[in-house]
C-alpha cells in the first residue's frame, strides 16, 4: 500500500549550518527520534512532523543516503508532506515519516524491520508506520511482530492489500469535480481524458472512465501492457511524443512525477490535469503559478492521490474495502473547495490545497487545546 506524500518543497539545504533544533524549528516539526543498533545493523529516523490531527502517519523508506543529512532532509519533508495529505483528505492523522538508512535488496532482515517494530513501539502510537520505497506488505506484517502501530498488511492476515483500487478512485472523484467545475455537470460520457502510464493505478483509472463512456487515450513505455489496456477497455495508443500536444480535456498523469514543467506546460492542450503520480508540478511555486495564468486546472495530486492513505485509515479503523470506496469519494468535495478556494482567492490550486490542509489544521488545535484544559 503505497501512501507516498507528494513532496512539500522546503530549504534545508543548509542542514550542516543549522542544529537539529533549527530545523525542526523551521517547520513545526514535532519530534525527530534516532535509532541505533550497531549490532543488528540498524540506522533508521523516525520523524513525526504534526500530531494535532491525529497518530502521525508516514510510510518507512528504506534507501542508502549520499549521507545522513540527506537522510534527515528527506524524513523532514516527507513527514511534513504527510501531515498536509492527511489535513486535506479529512482523516484523522498527522504527518510522520521513516527512514531506514541502507540498501533494502541486501541489508533488510527480519530482526532488523524487528528491532526497528520495536522503536515504533516505544513511540507508544504517536507514530504509526506504513509502506515506502524499499518496504513492502510482508515487511509490515514482520514489524507488527514488535508493534501494532503499523499498517498497509496484506489483506490475507486482515490489512487493506493492494490499494491502487483506491488510488484509481480517488483520481476518478478528482476529475469528475473538476469536470463538475469547469462544465456545470460531472458526467463523463464523451469527455477526452489522456491516461498516462497504464500501471496499477492508471489501469483501474482507465475501466472507471471507460465505464461512463468517456473517450479515453493511453500511453505507456511498456508497449505490450498499453495494448492489453487499449484492447481490454477500448482505449485508443497515443505515442509517447504527442501527448503534451493533444487536444484533450483532461490530462491524467499516472506514471511519473515533473511531467509539469518549462517545456511541457506551454504546449498542454488540455482544460484539466488529474493524475495519481506524485509531485507531478516540477517547481510547486512556479508551475502551479503558470497553470493558473494559462487557465488549466489543476487537481492537486497529493489530494487526489490519497486512496493508499484512506485504504491505511480503513485498515486501522477496522473498515470494509466498501466504506474504503465511500471515504474515497469524499475527494470529490474536496477537490471542488480546492477549486473553489483557487478561484476566490485567484492562486494556484496547490496553494489553495495547502491553505484548507492549514486551516484544518489550526482550527481542530483550538478544540484539542480546550480538551486538555
Ligand atoms: P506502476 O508502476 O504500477 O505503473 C506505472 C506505469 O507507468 C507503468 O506501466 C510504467 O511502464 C509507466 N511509465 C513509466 N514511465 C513512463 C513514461 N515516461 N510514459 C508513460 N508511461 C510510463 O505504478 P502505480 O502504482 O500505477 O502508480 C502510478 C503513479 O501513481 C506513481 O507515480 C505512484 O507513485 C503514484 N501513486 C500510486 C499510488 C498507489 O496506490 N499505487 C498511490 C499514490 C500515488
């Protein structure tokens, strides 16, 4: 269950120059832990950013570093990530992050993810871990061995499984509520939408638009995949080198991130982006910026994207996988306020996306604070 955060731009780039306590200071984090155990090998940082909300939630990354700052910079901008993709989905968590320093093909063993359960544990649920890069459904149920604060299990020992169903979803509600805005009714039948990367994720996209009859366009580097797709589904190829260029009403970037960028955004031919690729804008700033100026919309990606966070909630709350589909579904107000509030205020969508995820934030710090009075 990959709930990767889209990454939250921050300068740390000065780490050396900066203690420890600047940094966390810089962006509110909360809590920055170390864990060390030179005999079983294990290097790891568990960063919890905001708990107002709720358990921090971050998956667990295991990866080598340049070095350990790198380490750190990283598990502080994820975990700050996170805290913004949960404020904006309505769940009830905050932001955290892990990071397991060493290479997951050859340095990961069961009494290392243990020994690591076990640090979670003496968290005692502030930090509640999940999948990343590197760790996968097993490695969770290994953790869980020493913990309970753990999600994304497979679904065959009572986790969420797979949740790229959700992931789908949660995009399909993101561009049915920038149709809903852009032309008065969300139906999709006769609506041109580009699938990029016909993946886990881009693949459950494609049945759900051509379920409402929309005219899909795929593309994949995989060739014998994209047609299995086009054939399964009736969707038509498109080459890799028109895609930018097509005209289209809804762009859906599926496969990888910084597909929006200097080259690519002046030549869109297209009224919506709504995709489940992370960090899809290569500068937020900048880009989000030359979106609103060309009057494309855009759906914030770590909003829609969030099926693989609800599916971790419903895991932890107990859910079925059918009140995991009606959570996700809720993405589609939340797109529309994003809109909304992009309008209103005239900023991108991904500034608008941050403002409701602060604003959530710090009126529910007002009643925690009048609870603990
Ligand atoms: P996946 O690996 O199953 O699919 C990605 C697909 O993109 C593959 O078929 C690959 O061949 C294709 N691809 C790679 N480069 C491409 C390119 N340049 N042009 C066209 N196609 C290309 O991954 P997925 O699980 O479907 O996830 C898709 C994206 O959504 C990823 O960026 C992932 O990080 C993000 N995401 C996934 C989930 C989830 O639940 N799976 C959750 C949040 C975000």
């Amino acid at each position: 269950m990959a709930i990767l955060p889209t990454v939250i731009k921050m300068d740390t780039e000065n780490l050396i120059n900066n203690s420890i306590f600047d940094l966390l200071g810089r962006f509110s984090h909360q809590q920055i832990v170390f864990c060390n155990d030179e005999e079983v090998g294990l290097k790891a940082i568990i960063t919890i950013h905001n708990t107002t909300l709720g358990p921090a939630i971050g998956g667990t990354r295991m990866l080598e570093y340049r070095t350990e700052e790198d380490a750190i910079r990283d598990s502080l901008r994820l975990s700050k990530a996170m805290t913004y993709k949960s404020a904006i989905t309505g769940v009830n968590f905050g932001g955290g992050n892990a990071i397991i320093i060493g290479d997951s093909r050859t340095q990961k063993t069961e009494v290392l993810l243990r020994r690591f359960g076990q640090f979670v544990n003496e968290l005692n649920g502030s930090y509640i871990t999940s999948l990343d890069i590197g760790t996968n459904p097993r490695d969770m149920e290994i953790i869980k061995m020493e913990t309970p604060y753990v999600a994304g299990l497979p679904s065959s020992v009572g986790g969420s499984g797979d949740s790229s169903p959700f992931t789908a979803k949660s995009v399909y509600y993101g561009i049915k509520a920038g149709i809903k805005e852009l032309f008065g009714n969300d139906s999709l039948a006769g609506r041109t939408v580009l699938v990029q990367g016909t993946g886990q994720v881009g693949e459950g996209l494609v049945a759900l638009l051509r379920n409402e009859n929309a005219k899909v366009y795929i593309s994949d580097i995989v060739e014998d995949r994209m047609i299995k797709v086009a054939n399964k589904y009736g969707a038509e190829i498109v080459q890799n080198n028109r895609i930018y260029d097509l005209d289209i009403d809804v762009y859906a970037p599926c496969a990888l991130g910084g597909t929006l960028n200097d080259n690519t955004i002046p030549r869109l031919n297209c009224k919506i982006i709504a995709g489940s690729a992370n960090n899809q804008l290569e500068d937020e700033g900048k880009h989000g910026k030359m979106l609103l100026e060309r009057g494309i919309l855009f759906a914030p990606d770590y909003l829609i994207n969030a099926g693989g966070l609800i599916s971790c909630y419903s895991e932890l709350a107990g859910y079925s996988s059918s009140r995991t589909l009606e959570l996700a579904e809720n993405i589609y107000e939340a797109t529309r306020s994003v809109i909304q509030r992009s309008r209103a205020e005239n900023i991108s969508t991904h500034l608008a996306a941050n403002k409701i995820a602060e604003d959530r934030i710090n009126s529910i710090k007002i009643i925690n604070n009048f609870k603990s009075n």
